[in-house]
C-alpha cells in the first residue's frame, strides 16, 4: 500500500480525476475534482468550479504550506502518487481534518448493531466526551479517571491500548456539590477531558479542563507541558472548560471565553486567545478578547475554526455575544460582529461558500453572515437568520449548499445554506449532544443513547437506516479509512463495512 510524505494511506478509487501540484518557496498547492469543492470547505468562492482539494490534502497545506522543504516534498509525494490518487482520511481534530464536519471517505457502512458490523468494541477507562483523534494506525482519547488526567494511545492495527501516560491531575466539581459561587461547577454531561486532542502526524496536542496543555510524540515522549490559568489566570467559566485547541501551522491555538463567576455588576474576567509554538510551547502572541457580553453571557464553550480568503486566512471565533475572527499568525482582530445577545454558547461556527454560520447562543437564531459586507453595516453582512429548532450544543454541517442541523430534543432540518429557506424539518427523537458529521452522501445523526440516524444529504427528506448501540454518546464520531468510530461512556466503537 502507498503512503505519502505523512504517513497517509494512498488506496482504492474514488471521486478524483486529476492533480495539479506545485511547490514554490515555502508553499505547494494541490487541487482535485472531486466533492465537496475547497470553496465549500474552506468557505471562499473558488476563481473556478473546477479547482478543488480534498478534505485531507486542504487540512495538510493548511498546516504546512509555510514549511518549505515539507510542503516540497509533499508535492512530489503527491505527484508519485498519481496512480492511486484516492486518499484514506485522517480525523485529526474536533469535527475532522476541517474542523467542519466533512470527511471525504466512501463505502462507510450505514447499518450496524452491537453485534453487526463493530470490528472492535475497545474499552475505555471511564467516560469523557472528547472526540479520538485519528491518524494513520494511532487513535488518541483522552479520559479523566479517578483525578487522573490521562492520553491514550490505541494501536489501530491490533485495537490494543499502545500507551497509556498521565499528563496531569484535577476533579470535575458538580453543581450540587455546593462550594463557592465563583468556582467552575461542571455539567454532569461533561468532565475534564472534555476537550479533544489534536495530531498533524508528528505531535500529539492535548488540553484538560484543569487548563494542563501538552504535546507528546507517537511514542508518548512528553515535548512541553504548561498551565493556562497558571499562566494567564484561573478559569472562570460556570460549566467548566471544554474548548478544543487547534493546531495552525507550527501554532497550537486556545481559546478561553469565561465571565467574573458572579453578578452582572461585577467586572468580568479577561477573556483570551493564545498560541503556543507546537514544538517549544513558547508564547508566540496573547490577544485578550473583551466583548460587551455579562455575566454567563461571556461564557463559550466553543472551538475556532480557520477560514481561507483572498488576503490571509483568518481564526473565526463565536462567543460572549459576539462573532469575530483574527489574524491566526500574529493574534490580530480583523472584523467582528458584536450584539449576538442570547446567553452562554456551546455551538461552534461553521463555514461554507463564503459565508460563516453562527448559532446566537441557547437555542438562538443561527445567522449566515458575509463578513466582507460588515463595513456596509450588520444588516449588509447579515445574509440571514433562522430561529426554529436550532440546536444548543451540535455543530450545524454544511454541504453542496444544503445545511444540516439537530436540535438538541431530536429535530433535524435541513435549510438552503445561502437563504435560510427551509426544505424540511423531522423529529428524530432523543437527546443530542454530538455534532452531526458528513459523509458519503450521507448525514450521520448520533444521540445521546446510541441511537443514529443516517439519512440523504439531500433537500428532500430520506431516511436510510436506524442504528443502535449499547452505550451512552455525547462524543462526536470521528471517520477515518473506512471506519466510523464513535466514543462511547464505556468503550470506543469501530464501525466498517466489513462483515
């Protein structure tokens, strides 16, 4: 089996048709017919229909386009691999190798049970809700278990823990546990490892609700560890700490969007991003991130996501009543949208075709917003709005135009992503918690008692399948050569095709 430069597997046949590669100083440039378009994923209208990139290859010049002898050899990698041109995706982060919900991987099953089509049930230590981390033959979760903060490395090969290795110590206080007003009281769904870990291949990043931030190697060999409250303050933040950091070329970014823990007269603690050097853990920049939000309304609990336009990418953050985005190299603010009133935020922004979507909120409008326009004025950039159903915790997902998103009591709807128009609206039922992901054609809708609907990504309803497990899901899945993997209380579930 071919592999490139990063250890990905080249195999199978699917949707490309060609390749243009180019390497130039410090940057190589990849495109490929095939769906969804790189103007869907990246959110920026591409100069040409027929210049795309899959998912995969989007997510690696992304992270290493200004690595210059990297993305050289990436280029002639990609040119060897001419004749078998199908790539086996990697889910390197929360909600994939976008941060958006997209894999481009086919031939993923749409029916299982427990004892139908599971290749491996691998138990885990004790419940968390952070997505794993996949890359090549190595699947990372991590667990809190006892007051032990730990990273686990599963062998994909043998579906065997590899590693298992502390990284630090801390408790998840509950809020009928009492104590001060002005400490974190975790959400019973939810504990310190919440936040998921990220991989580009060669370092593993992790963050705990304690705010311990490391990198590992494959081998577990520890790169650097520090302490964000340590540093920059502690937390204050009512339900606990859940950002998700991201890796940005040789930056990891982290979010902390808190209040004062207190009264609305109070002055609220400083909100803020930061980026590390992934290989140091050096500072790199500090931007502190003050909106006009109060008390509770400041909290966020949501991971950022990079969006790619004609004069830089940019790091687009929803939170504290206010969607904005920054300079990802220098901390930079480069446009924001404030007065999105509407309570402490748990849905993550999402992208596509230009436009960022972003959920006001509990249960808010979820508004399509052009920022290009927002120096004509908010009602310019403001595309539209939509208010029925949206969800509080699930990420919408966005594709060929069509956005899908589940409420969190278990109704989904499908909207025209450039109007807002509805195209229909059904009750799935259950709780949700997880983030709905595409693939295949299909939306994969997974609720909290593991049951999971698979329906048409299309603008006419079509259900193809109902599927349960034995476990209890507030993970979203994860989908990686071939393979839907879905965290569960008790164990991770691998699901192929596979009989």
């Amino acid at each position: 089996m071919t592999k490139d430069l990063y250890g990905t597997h080249l195999q199978g046949e699917k949707q490309a048709k060609w390749i243009q590669v180019s390497a130039t100083a410090g940057f190589a440039s990849s495109y490929c017919k095939t769906t969804p378009s790189i103007s869907s994923i990246m959110g920026v209208h591409s100069q040409s229909d027929s210049l795309q990139l899959p998912l995969e290859w989007s997510l690696m010049l992304t992270s290493f386009k200004h690595r210059t002898h990297q993305a050289s050899v990436l280029a002639i990698c990609l040119i060897v691999g001419l004749a078998t041109p199908s790539l086996a995706e990697n889910w390197p982060q929360w909600r994939g190798p976008t941060g958006l919900s997209l894999s481009s991987e086919t031939n993923l099953p749409i029916e299982w049970s427990e004892s139908n089509h599971i290749t491996a049930k691998i138990p885990l230590p004790i419940s968390g809700s952070s997505t794993p981390a996949v890359w090549n033959d190595s699947i990372f979760v991590t667990v809190e278990d006892e007051g032990i903060l730990q990273l686990i490395k599963i062998d994909r090969a043998t579906n065997d823990i590899a590693w298992s290795l502390k990284v630090g110590e801390g408790t998840a206080n509950r809020k009928q546990e009492g104590g001060s007003s002005r400490s974190p009281k975790y959400h019973n769904l939810h504990n310190m490892a919440s936040p998921s870990p990220i991989t580009d291949g060669e370092i593993v990043v992790v963050h705990f609700g304690n705010g311990d931030l490391a990198a590992y190697d494959f081998e577990g060999e520890q790169l650097w560890k520090l302490n964000l409250p340590e540093d920059y303050g502690n937390y204050s933040i009512w339900w606990g700490h859940a950002n998700s950091p991201i890796l940005y070329e040789d930056l990891v970014i982290s979010v902390c969007i808190q209040d004062s823990l207190a009264d609305i007269q109070d002055e609220p603690v400083e909100s803020y991003i930061v980026a590390h050097d992934r290989l140091t853990g050096k500072e790199v920049w500090y931007t502190p991130r003050m909106t006009e939000a109060n008390a509770e309304e400041c909290d966020a609990y949501t991971t950022p996501i990079i969006r790619s336009t004609p004069s830089g990418d940019q790091l687009v953050v929803m939170g504290g009543n206010q969607l904005d985005a920054y300079d990802p190299h220098t901390g930079e603010q480069k446009w924001k949208l404030p007065g999105l009133v509407g309570g402490r935020t748990i849905t993550g922004p999402t992208l596509a075709d230009g436009l960022v979507y972003a959920t006001v909120g509990m249960r808010g409008e979820i508004k399509a917003v052009r920022p290009e326009k927002l120096d004509e004025g908010i009602d310019a950039a403001v595309v539209w709005s939509y208010r029925n159903n949206t969800p509080d915790t699930c990420c919408p997902v966005v594709i060929d135009k069509l956005l899908f998103m589940v409420s969190d009591n278990g109704i989904a709807s499908c909207l025209n992503s450039q109007t807002g128009e509805l195209h229909w609206r059904e009750r799935l039922g259950g709780d949700f918690k997880a983030s709905p992901v595409y693939a295949d054609g299909h939306i994969y809708f997974l609720n909290k008692a593991g049951e999971c609907t698979v329906v048409d990504a299309a603008a006419e309803f079509r259900k193809i399948s109902v599927n349960q497990l034995d476990d209890e899901f507030i993970a979203s899945p994860a989908i990686s050569d071939g393979q839907i993997l879905v965290r569960g209380k008790q164990a991770l579930y691998v699901i192929e095709s596979k009989p």
